[in-house]
C-alpha cells in the first residue's frame, strides 16, 4: 500500500517541477545539467564569438562616434570660419564699394564735365582760328605765310594796323590818368630777333657756357627767331618812364598797376603772368601786353587763363 501511495506522490512531484521549477526543463531534467550536455561546442564558441563581435561592433561604434564627433567639430570649425570670413568681407565691402561708388561718381562727374563742354554753348563766340588769338610761342612759330598790315605808332614804332588804335587809346588814357607809360617794344622782325638773340647767346658765351648752353639760356629771356609775340605786331612792351627796367620790380610801379587793371578794357592781356610760367614757358613779364580783342580779354580775366589755356579751352567747341 505503502508503494501504491508513494508513488503518485513522486509523480506529483515531478509533475509539479515539470511545471513550476525553473531548474528543470522540459525533458525533466536540471537546467544545469542540460546545458553541460546539450550545447554544441560550436555554438559555444560562436556565442563566445558573437560577445566578441559585440564588443567589436560596440568599440566599432565607439570609433565611429569619436569620428562623427571629430567631424562635427571639423564641420563646425569650417563654418565658423566661413562666418568669420564673410563678417571679415562685409567690413571690407562698405569701403571698397565706396571707393566704387567715388569712382564712379568721379567717371560721371567727369562724363559731366565733357558733356557739358561739348553739349554747352561756349560763353563766348571766338574761334582760335581768329586773327587776334594767333599762337605764337616755343612750339608754335609765326607761319611762313603769315601776311598782315604795320602803322607805325607812338613815333619810332609799329604795330599792326587793326590794333594801332587800341594801343595808341590805351597809352593816351593812361598818360590823361596822369601815369607815364612808356613803349619800348612793338613790332619786331624776325631779322631784329634774329640779332637780339644772338647778342645774347654771345653774352652767355664770354661767362664760358658752350654754344649749346648759351642758346638755352638765351632763349630763356630772349624768344627763339621765329617764335617771339612781337613778330604779330600784337604785343608791346610797356614800362614806367620812371623805372625802365625789364624786371619784377616793374609789377610796383604805378603805370603797371593801372595797366594791369585797365588793360583788357582795350583788349588787351597781360601776357607771361607769374603763375603761369609753367604753360608759357616765359618768365613772368609785367610790361608784356598783348592784343586778343575786348570780348577775349574780359573773358581771360574772367577765367584766368593765359592765352594757352584759352586756346585749349575754344578748342573744345571746335
Ligand atoms: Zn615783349
């Protein structure tokens, strides 16, 4: 009976550990046991394998973080570089375009300037081809063919016979102001110049300059043949019957002074200014007065040009 009772007992046991013990699995035996002797070897080692790849895979990952973060932080240099540089351009632009813009203002002022002179009517109606704006310096010689009238004037002179008047009135005037202004120099041929300015070069030759130096100094206070003002009969040398020397010191006087005001009024110019020394290639002469007509010479001192400039300054109309 005893055997009888015990063994459902056992068997309820069993069937109880089949169910609810975890160290027994389902062939009803200890799980330990069964994983002794159950697992492949195999399968051990490339479970142990797979721990190792996971380990890889995980420092693998781990790299790989490490690389992205590198590169992030690569990325982010860039572009903060980037930034920086185009702040850095930004600031350069405003100057450099308004250095564009000055330049271009300056190109359209300029563009303005020629349209005004070429679109605009010139102040004054004169051509440089009229008979008393003739040109006649260093580099521009009395033509050849150059043809025109003397009257003599003021006794011992000559002068071309448009302006003989001109000059006659202006001295006349001067003389009734109670000034005495005194002619000594109109009308001179070349031959006369051709004297004039080798007296000179041998002037210069006796101090022991070479013939080469003595001509370039000569020419400096004597004009070249050919090249002289007073081969038109349009320019005379005035000076003060009190000072009648040909220097600065003449500008003091009180006959230039009233020449130099009064001059254009009968249409005349004071000829070599000072300031102009550059253009005319002529020392400054305040007794050098030379006949461009009423109109011109208003307009000269208007601008104050000297003849050159004016020239250039008709030639924009032509
Ligand atoms: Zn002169």
């Amino acid at each position: 009976m005893k055997s009888k009772h015990m063994a459902p007992k056992r068997n309820y046991i069993n069937t109880k550990y089949r169910t609810q013990n975890p160290y027994i699995d389902a062939n009803n035996l200890p799980i330990r046991h069964i994983k002794s002797t159950s697992i492949n070897p195999r399968i051990k080692s490339r479970k142990l394998n797979s721990r190792k790849n996971n380990r890889n895979l995980q420092k693998k990952r781990k790299i790989n973080k490490k690389k992205v973060r590198l590169l992030i932080i690569i990325l982010l240099i860039i572009l903060i570089a980037i930034i920086h540089n185009v702040k850095k351009d930004k600031k350069i632009k405003p100057v450099s375009a308004i250095g564009n813009l000055e330049i271009e203002n300056a190109n359209i002022n300029n563009s303005n300037l020629e349209l005004e002179a070429n679109s605009s009517i010139p102040e004054i109606d004169s051509k440089t081809t009229d008979w008393n704006l003739i040109l006649v310096n260093r580099y521009n010689p009395l033509p050849d063919d150059y043809e025109f009238e003397l009257t003599s004037i003021e006794t011992s002179h000559k002068a071309d016979s448009r302006v003989a008047e001109s000059i006659t009135k202006m001295l006349e005037d001067a003389r009734s102001e109670g000034l005495k202004p005194l002619l000594c120099s109109s009308y001179r041929s070349i031959d006369t110049q051709t004297k004039l300015y080798n007296n000179k070069v041998k002037e210069y030759k006796k101090e022991g300059l070479s013939d080469k130096e003595a001509k370039e100094k000569a020419s400096f206070w004597v004009a070249i043949p050919g090249t002289s003002e007073h081969h038109t009969g349009l320019a005379f040398d005035i000076v003060s019957m009190d000072y009648q020397v040909l220097d600065e010191k003449q500008e003091e006087t009180d006959v230039q002074k009233w020449l130099m005001e009064n001059c254009s009024n009968y249409g005349f110019i004071l000829r070599y200014p000072t300031n102009k020394k550059k253009i005319t290639n002529i020392n400054y002469e305040p007794w050098h007065y030379r006949y461009v007509g009423i109109e011109n010479a208003k307009f000269i001192e208007k601008k104050g040009f000297c003849l050159e400039e004016y020239i250039e300054y008709l030639k924009q109309f032509e």
